[in-house]
C-alpha cells in the first residue's frame, strides 16, 4: 500500500472520500498495517498537503485522530457486532507514534487534541464547530469557548 494507490474524489462541501483498492494490501503481514497506512498513505499525504497548503503537522494529524476516531465509531454504530474490533483497530492507530500525542484514547466521547480550524469558516454567522472539537465544553455544560483571533 502506498500513496500511489490512493484513489480520491473530489466532493464539494465535504470530506474527501479516500480508499485503496483491496490489491494494494498483497500479501503483506498483517501486523504491520498500521505502519503501512500511517507511514506510507497518510504521512506523504499530509506532509503534501502542508507543503501545499500552509497547515501545520499539528492540525493535519489531529484531523487524521478524529477521522479514525469517527470511522470506528461510524463502524460500530452500522455494526454492532464488530464494535469492539473497530474501537480496537482505532486504539491500535492511536498508539503509533503519528497519532500517540492525542490526549484521549479513541471511543464515542472522544475530543480531539488539536483544533482543525473549522470555526474559521463562518466568522460573522453562528460559531460553527466540529464534532468532536476541542474548543467545546470549555465552560459549563453547552457553553463553548472562544477562539483567539489570531
């Protein structure tokens, strides 16, 4: 598996649906597919998007901890029966050294460590946040904190 196998489509107003063919994978042992997918997929993918694009490694891989984090969890809620291995799958990436700075093991109360910035999206209209955002229950109950302007 490698970048190169990649496939991408481009999707307006919403995430980037990615995947690898089931080729890809050959006959590799199974107890390093996490290497594989962090190290020679994701890690070329965001070092380019951070050379391209400006954004720091910190928010990049922060955005990759949530997206592993939603996918076990969209995993688990469609079928039951395979939430454990999902959850377990999700822990397993968390532990690599990509991923090993998130402060919150992944699990359905998971909020991530690192803003990915969404809030700076609408900043005249209401503070949009993302799901598992680290700006949120910063105060009481319901209450968000505020972004600094920077």
């Amino acid at each position: 598996m490698s970048l190169a196998d990649a496939w991408w489509q481009d999707e307006l107003g919403g995430p980037f649906p990615l995947s690898v063919p089931l080729s890809a994978g050959g006959n590799r042992s199974r107890g390093e597919w996490h290497r594989e997918l962090l190290g020679e997929v994701i890690a070329p993918l965001t070092g380019g998007v951070a050379r391209l694009g400006g954004v720091s490694d910190q928010v990049l891989w922060g955005n990759v901890a949530s997206a592993v984090n939603a996918a076990a969890n969209q995993a688990a809620r469609a079928r039951p029966q395979f939430a454990d291995a999902a959850w377990q799958a999700a822990g397993v990436l968390f532990a690599t050294p990509w991923l090993s700075g998130e402060r919150q093991r992944p699990g359905p109360a998971y909020r991530r460590s690192s803003c990915c910035l969404f809030y700076r999206l609408s900043p005249e209209g209401p503070r949009a946040v993302c799901g598992d955002c680290v700006l949120a229950g910063a105060g009481r109950t319901g209450e968000q904190a505020s972004p600094r302007s920077e």
